[in-house]
C-alpha cells in the first residue's frame, strides 16, 4: 500500500508525511506499539470483527504475520512501509529490533467485543 511518502536524506535521515485522504477509512483512533529495549517482542496475535488498521513502521524492523481468507503471509516493515491490516484478519506482530515503533491508525474506537482472541473462534467467523 502505497499511502506514505517517505523522503530520505544522504545523511540517512528521513521525513515520512502520511496525508490522511490516503488512508482508506477514516481514521478513528491513533495509538503506536514499541518493543522497547527488546527484541523479538511480540504484540497482536489477534483478529478484528469490523476494525482495519493501517500499519506504519516507525523505526526498526516490524514482521508481520498474516492471515485471512484469502491468503496467509509474512511482510517485513522498515521505516516508512505499511500494513494494511483488514477485517478479519489475524496477525502477529514481532519486533525485530530493539527501539522498533509500529504506528496503528484504526477505523475503529477502541471495543473489547471487537476482538477475536480465539485463534479457533477466529476460524469459525472466517466461514461466516
């Protein structure tokens, strides 16, 4: 998905402007995930009944796993690459590297009954 632009220097730095009319929802809720000193640190391992979220790579190195009903992945995010995350959906979230930041923008307030934390009762919901 090609929402972000991303303006690298020589020196390495980089500037990333994500006009908001590229995102394909309008985006309700804002929050970032970071593994901190760690790595490998993993977060999701979840799916979403009605949420999408686009996924943006702040810093470090973020792989994705994937799963919906249409296919099954992996997809590695530097900085400046996105994820487009769709309804039911699962994915694992592994931070590679320490001090990696993944930015969620989400179509969708936060709601505990929007989750799917069930790898099983996610399945059930894939066959409708």
């Amino acid at each position: 998905m090609d929402i972000l632009k991303l303006h690298e220097r020589p020196d390495g730095s980089y500037l990333g402007a994500l006009p908001l009319s590229n995102i394909p929802f309008p985006v309700k809720r804002v929050f970032f995930s970071s593994s901190g000193p760690n790595k490998n640190c993993q977060r999701g391992d979840h799916a979403h009944y009605e949420c999408e979220q686009v996924l943006v790579c702040l810093s470090g190195t973020v792989m994705i796993t994937y799963e919906n009903k249409d296919t099954k992945g992996i997809t590695v995010l530097k900085p400046g690459e996105v994820f487009y995350h769709k309804q039911l959906e699962w994915v694992k979230v592994n931070f590679k590297e320490e001090s990696s930041v993944l930015l969620s923008l989400c179509s969708q307030e936060y709601n505990e009954d929007d989750y799917i934390r069930d790898y099983s009762t996610f399945l059930k919901a894939l066959k409708g």
